[in-house]
C-alpha cells in the first residue's frame, strides 16, 4: 500500500514537472523512498527531488551508518570522521569546499539543498566524495547502498539488525492467549495398528494393535496382539490410565495398570504408582547472572547455543549484568564486546547440567506397589518408594526402598541410597549404594565439538532375587571425540563393556569414525568380542567398511564390505542400491555374498508412504529359498467436534493433537456462539507438530502430550485483509488421544488515520519518513507505520482494545524536534464492520 502511494505520487510529480518545465524552473519537491543496505538496513527516508535527481539527506544516512558527524547550523559546516579518527571529513557550503581525507573538492548551489538541520547532497556525489555507491531506481522508489564488508560500522550494523530482529521477537511474544487445558472425561480415539503375514516361505499372519483415549480425566492405553493360527489371548493385553495434574506440587501423575519404575531397583509390576515428578522432562534448572566490569562505551552480546539471547550498554560505571537461565544438557554461554574504539572481546563457557540434578530445595517422590510381571512363574508383590532431594545447584541425594510384600524364602527388603553431583566444570559424578545388592558409580565429562568420556562400574552382590544371573560386575567406558585435519573433521568413538557372572567372563568393545570425502561418505565400524568360559575362550573380531557415493542425484549406492580378523578372512561383500519411486515410494535392492559360507542373498524392499499407512513388502533369496513378507502399519484418530478421522501412518497412541479453528467473532466475546461460523483460510505455525490440511482445516499432529506449545498465527493468509485474529499468538497444552480445538476469534478490524506536519516559512507541511508507533496497551504489542510524502500514515486492521500513539523518539532525536503532542491514547471499540479513528495528528517543533 505504502509503494502504491509513493508510486502514485512521483507519477504526478513527473507529470507536473514536464508540464511547467518550459514555464518556470523545476521545483523542489520532497518524496518518501526506501533506503536499503541489503541484508542490514531497509528504512523510509524523505528525500529532495528536483525533477531531474534526487537529493539524499547526508546527516540522517551518515547517523544510520554509524558514521560521526557534528553539524554547525550558524557556520552551515558538516564535519566529523569517516573510516578512523584520521579520516577526518568537512563539507563548509559557506565557502562551497568539501574536504575529505586530504583532498579538496569544490561544491556548487546545486551539488546540495539545506533544509532546517539537514542538509540533502546530490546522490551521485556520495560515490565521488565518500566512495558510497548509492543506486536509484524510479520504478521501485529506492535507493540502495552496496555497503563492502570491511566498511567500519559493517559488522555493527550487522549487530543492530540482529538486535532488532531479538526485539521485535520479544515484542511478539508478548501477544500471547494462555488457554487452559481441557479435562476430558470420556473422549478421543486412537487406533495404531500392525498387520503382517507371510505369503511366501510359510508363515501366519499376524497382529498388533493399541488403543487410546481419554477417561475420567486421563489417558489410556490398550495393547494386544495376535495371529491368524494361535489367535488372540485376552490374559496377554495389557492396560494402562494414567491421570496427570499440573497445578500441584505435592501430586502430579497416578497411574493403574501396568507400570513401570526406575533406578537401580526398577521393576516392572502391575499395579499403582504415585508421584509428583513433572510430567514433562524439566528443561529449565536455574537463573544465574552473569556480570563483569570493561569501561563506559562498550556493547556486550550474550549468546546461548550461539544464538543471540540478549545484549546491553555498559552502564555509568562501565558494568554489565545479564540473567541467563540455564537448561539441563549441555549449554554454551558466550559473550561479544565490543569497545568503543573498535576492540573486540570473546568469552565462553560450556555449563552442564545433568538430568538427574534437580532444583535445589525441589522434592521429588515416587510411590508404586503391585504384582512383578518380570518373572511369571513365581508371582510375587512389592512396595516401592523413592525419593531425591535438590540440596545444592550442584548436589542431588536420594534414597529408595524395595520391600516384598509376601515375603517367601528369606526376601528382605532393601534399602538404597544414591547421589549426583556436578564437581567442577562439566565433570559430574554419581553414585548409588543398595547394601544386599549393588554398589556403583560413574564419571562423565563433555565439551561440544571436542570431547565426550563416560566410566562407569557396578559391583553386584549375590542375591537370587535381584541379581538371578549371578553377576558379579560390571564396567562401561565410552569416548568420543574429533579429528582435525586440515579442514576435515573426522570423529572417532569408542565404547567398551565387561561383564564378569560366576560362571564366564563377557569383554565387548565397539569402535569406528566416519568422513566424507571427494564426493564419498566412508563409515568404519570394528567390533571385538571375546567370551572366557573356564575351559575354552571364545573370540570374534570384525571391520566393517560402508562406503556410498554421493554423485548421482536420483539413486545413492552402497558399498559394505565385513572382514573377519579371527578367521583372516573376508567374512561378506555387499552392494545395495536405494531409489525413490513415485514422490512417496521407495525401492531398494541389495545382493550379499558371504565368503565363508559360500551363500548368496538376494533382498528386494518396496516401501510405498501413504497418509493412510506405510507398506513394506519384501522378498528374500538365498540358495535357491525364497521367502516374502508384507507388513501395513499406521493409525487412525478421531476428531469428535469436528466429526473427521484423520489417518496417519505413523503410531499416534499417546500422542496429541492440534487443530486450528478461526470464527468470525461478531459480539467480540472470545466464544464461539452459535450464530457464529467458522472461517477458512488461516495459517499458523506450530514447532514440534507435522501439519495435515484436511477440510480446510490445519491439523498438527505428533505433540508430545500435556506439552506446552506456542501457535504463531499467520494473520495474513486470510483473504479478507480487514478480518484479524484478536491475538497473534497461542499457548496450548494438548492432552494425549484427542484433537484439542484452537478456536481462534476473528474480528473486523478498524481504521486509524493521522498526520506528522512541521513549520515552514510560517506553513504547516507534512513531513514523509516518520515513524509512528501504536502500542497496545493491554499485551504491550507495538506496530510501526512511516508517514507518507504528505505527513499523512494510516491503517487497517487495527483490533479492539487501548492504545498510544507516538512520534518515534530516536528518529526525533536524530532530526533535532519534538512532537507536540509527545503521546495520544486512543480506544478502538468493537463495532460492527470496524471503527474509523482519525485524528491522530502531530506537530514536529525544532529542538530549542
């Protein structure tokens, strides 16, 4: 709408112009073009047009490019620095000299035009002058700067644009609509379900399915399976509810049914559990500050991940403080500083934090009792306890129990305790000790793209009710870390497990790296395993070479070659080939000789992805068998409100999902009412969800249930420009084994209209190129117009609620006025088909 209008306007300016051109000398007129540094600056400027070229104003361009300039409005000199303070600059349009880094350039009247504080410089003499190259271009009205990277304030004005984008991010955000989460009592549906059988080679069909919905205000799950020749037997489902409450910290999830407990004296059992652990897997640990003290003048970024969190101004005393909140894992936080005469500081730090730290002072318990379901035939019930308790940022203790209900044969209970505790660094430690049954313990340290060590040993005690295997101990190493070489960086890894049980000794160790490199993706795997029994020891010892070229486009092969280092032997040679067929099949085939055997096999796969279900039939060949199996796999849930059952091929039993609904809200009361009806059209961005249009409806599919997840609506995808969403953003918690309805409420928006004038000569005159902010009062949102050539701005789409208008205080400052008034609150009330709200004037006075 804005370039429509400039459009307009320099059409009749040239029009004008080339009328009264034989009349009267061309006049000097002022219009609104968009000055544009790609990639890091695009802003509205007026500018000076004088029928033939365009003046650009030289103090607003230099303050945006960060380039110093002092102006003498009595001497009418402009003067500063440009590259470095010995690049030192003068325009003096008294005596119409220019002098920069040592050079003299003279000026004529119609090389500038001055203008109150500003003074406008014909375009083509800021290449001549400041080796600027400022393009023009009439069609699109604007005027772009090719700024080269070494340029001064390049990587600054690279920082502010960063800067504005976290801003008007953060701006964003605060237009958020919590909604509550739905409790359903009797609701949803879910079926995932498995067929496979065997039409060649001999074989049955077989089954499985699982259930899932809601009921008494939890979720719940049903499993079986089955075949075609032993049918289904009911004693083998199994079941579980599962309630979860969020607003408590002494109660948060109960479940029935099969269940399942962890730690050292896990045990799966049927039965109950209670517990106030968080349904979803904490992320946030704790709030830290990080300060420092560098002088007055600097600029300090704060990274998180290597992303942007935060950034600040030195104050008076030349300190800088941030709060930084840290995540469990592994998190780097790394400052950028930036000095007033130019230097540049780094700092980083890697912080991690365990998952199993919790919050210091948090409180942690698990109650569960039932039936063991790990050892059938000798059924027996148990109590478990638990619980942990956050006594430092960097200590967790706790202490669990494991206690036989019906003790039989001399079972007592145990008692275990254990400890995690981050000693320094990123090395952290834990520990658990369950007197009659284990004692163990582990280190672990990590630094991203450098190193990654674990050690761990578990020394077992004889107990034939927990340790049935006789185990004597175990112990587990695993490094991993990269090669630099060059450009190149190549991982390796390594993982090592020993066993050691009364009767044998079982050593295992995986090793390998992988590159790419000319085009090739080579991966090396070595595996060694050797059993020591008390009369004969056992050994194997492999190499596995995988090699796949990246240079065809439509089909990638694959080259695996397995040598046998016991037997000194090439042990398999393989060769397989992937293609896509369709645009949701896919085909592969693969052929293996085993040289030890002598044997050939032939596979051939085809996979055919469907919304519906995913199929896979394959066929196998070796030494003259054949065999082929087929396996349909995928899911249906149904959307109750919406009367629809969306298909899937992929499982969706515990999973939620999402669908979004806009309605045109006449009354503006946030409900749907049933004179009211649903619109379509509306986009929306969910991140975590894989989004499925059916209807005219956007579903979002895959949610992590009882998650917390922000929708980002798109409030220009509607067709009708003046509908808007009373909110921009959504915070939804979506239960498992239901569509949870979005209704999001459309209103028509309203017009608001104003005008920015100055004094000149004694007459009012409408400035272009100033920028006007309506802030909402109510979520703090803001939206930015920029006046037009005339002075005028206007808008539509404004929604219901409070508001303040106001004259941009940087852009004032930089111009040298003040806006009369400084602010204006305006209410836009719900009306039918939109208020109209004019007025919003604004006088700009020089700065006494």
């Amino acid at each position: 709408m804005a370039r429509t209008i400039r459009l307009i306007s320099l059409v009749m300016l040239l029009c004008a112009g080339s009328i009264c051109a034989q009349a009267e000398p061309p006049e000097i007129e002022r219009i609104v073009v968009e000055f544009e540094v790609k990639q890091l600056l695009r802003q509205d400027l007026f500018v000076q047009y004088d029928q033939e070229t365009i003046y650009l104003p030289l103090v607003t361009i230099f303050r945006l490019l960060d380039v110093y300039i002092e102006v003498d409005n009595q001497a009418l000199r402009f003067s500063g620095y440009y590259l470095s303070k010995s690049d030192r600059y003068q325009l003096d349009m008294q005596s119409l000299t220019a002098r920069v880094m040592g050079k003299r350039h003279s000026l004529s009247q119609s090389d500038f035009i001055l203008d109150g504080g500003e003074m406008f410089l014909r375009i083509d003499l800021f290449k001549q002058l400041f080796d600027l190259d400022m393009r023009f271009s009439f069609s699109a009205l604007q005027v772009r700067l090719a700024l080269n990277k070494e340029f001064p304030s390049y990587k600054k004005l690279r920082r502010q644009e960063e800067h504005r984008k976290l801003q008007n991010k953060k701006v964003s955000m605060k237009d958020i609509r919590q909604l509550p989460r739905k409790r359903h009592y009797f609701d949803g549906g879910v079926l995932d379900w498995a067929l496979s059988a065997s039409p060649m080679g001999g074989g049955g069909q077989y089954f499985d399915f699982s259930l899932g919905g809601m009921l008494m205000a939890g979720d719940v799950r049903l499993t079986g399976s089955g075949s075609s020749t032993t049918g289904m037997d009911i004693s083998d489902m199994t079941y579980r509810w599962h309630y979860y409450e969020e607003n408590s910290r002494y109660f948060t999830q109960l479940e029935l049914g099969d269940i399942f407990t962890t730690g050292l004296l896990s045990r799966q059992l049927k039965g109950g559990l209670v517990t106030n652990r968080p349904q979803i897997a904490r992320e946030y640990f704790q709030t830290v500050e990080v300060a420092g003290h560098l002088g007055p003048g600097w600029e300090v970024e704060l990274y998180f991940n290597n992303r942007l969190a935060d950034f600040a101004l030195t104050d008076e005393s030349g300190s800088y403080s941030f709060s930084v909140d840290i995540y469990y894992g592994m998190s780097e936080v790394t400052l950028k500083m930036y000095g007033p005469n130019g230097e540049i500081r780094t700092e980083s730090r890697f912080i991690d934090v365990p998952y199993s730290l919790i919050p210091i002072g948090a409180v942690e318990y698990t109650v569960a009792a039932g039936a063991n379901q790990s050892n059938l035939n000798d059924p027996r019930s148990y109590v478990q306890a638990g619980a942990h308790y956050g006594l430092s940022e960097r200590i967790t203790v706790g202490v669990s129990s494991d206690l036989p209900v019906d003790a039989r044969d001399a079972e007592k209970a145990i008692v275990a305790g254990d400890a995690s505790c981050r000693i320094v660094g990123n090395l952290t430690a834990s520990a658990t000790l369950a007197p009659s049954y284990a004692t163990s313990g582990a280190l672990s340290f990590g630094k991203p793209n450098l190193l990654s060590a674990f050690a761990g040993f578990t020394s077992y005690s004889v107990n034939p009710y927990l340790n049935r295997n006789e185990q004597v101990y175990k112990a587990n190493f695993s490094i991993s870390s990269q090669l630099r070489i060059r450009e190149l960086r190549v991982p390796i890894r390594l993982a090592l497990t020993a066993d050691k049980f009364a009767s044998f000794n079982y050593v295992s160790m995986n090793y390998g790296t992988n590159a790419s490199l000319l085009g090739v993706t080579v991966n090396y795997l070595g595996r060694a395993k050797i059993v020591k029994y008390p009369n004969r020891t056992a050994k194997e010892i492999s190499s596995e070479l995988f090699a796949s070229p990246l240079l065809f486009r439509r089909f990638r092969p694959q080259f695996r070659v397995t040598y046998d280092h016991s037997l000194k032997s090439l042990e398999t040679m393989a060769f397989q080939i992937n293609q896509r067929v369709f645009r949701s099949g896919q085909a592969s085939l693969s052929f293996e000789r085993n040289q030890i055997t002598g044997s050939n096999t032939i596979k051939a796969t085809f996979r055919l992805f469907t919304n519906f279900a995913d199929f896979t039939s394959r066929v196998i060949s070796s030494d003259g068998y054949t065999s082929m199996s087929q396996l349909q796999r995928g899911s249906a849930r149904y959307d109750r409100e919406g009367g629809r059952v969306l298909f899937d091929r992929r499982f969706g039993v515990g999973s939620g999902a999402a669908v979004v609904r806009p309605f045109l809200d006449d009354n503006y009361n946030g409900v749907l009412d049933g004179d009211e009806e649903y619109i379509a059209g509306l986009r929306a961005k969910m991140r975590g969800g894989r989004q499925k249009i059916a209807g005219e409806q956007h579903y979002y599919q895959g949610l992590r249930a009882y998650e917390r997840y922000l929708i980002q609506i798109d409030e220009h995808s509607l067709d009708n420009p003046l509908l808007k969403p009373t909110h921009s953003n959504y915070r939804v918690v979506c239960s498992p084994n239901v569509v949870t309805a979005v209704e999001v409420p459309l209103v028509v928006g309203s017009e608001v209209s104003g005008m920015v004038q100055r004094h000149i000569d004694s007459l009012r005159t409408g400035l272009g190129g100033v920028r006007i902010c309506l802030l909402n009062l109510s979520n703090e949102s803001v939206l930015w117009l920029t006046t037009f050539s005339s002075g005028e701005f206007f808008y539509m789409g404004l929604v219901p609620g409070r508001y303040r208008a106001y004259v941009d205080p940087e852009q004032l400052s930089q111009l040298g006025y003040t806006a009369q008034p400084e602010t204006t609150d305006f209410e836009v009330l719900p009306v039918e088909g939109g208020a109209t709200i004019s007025g919003l004037d604004f006088m700009l006075l020089p700065v006494q």
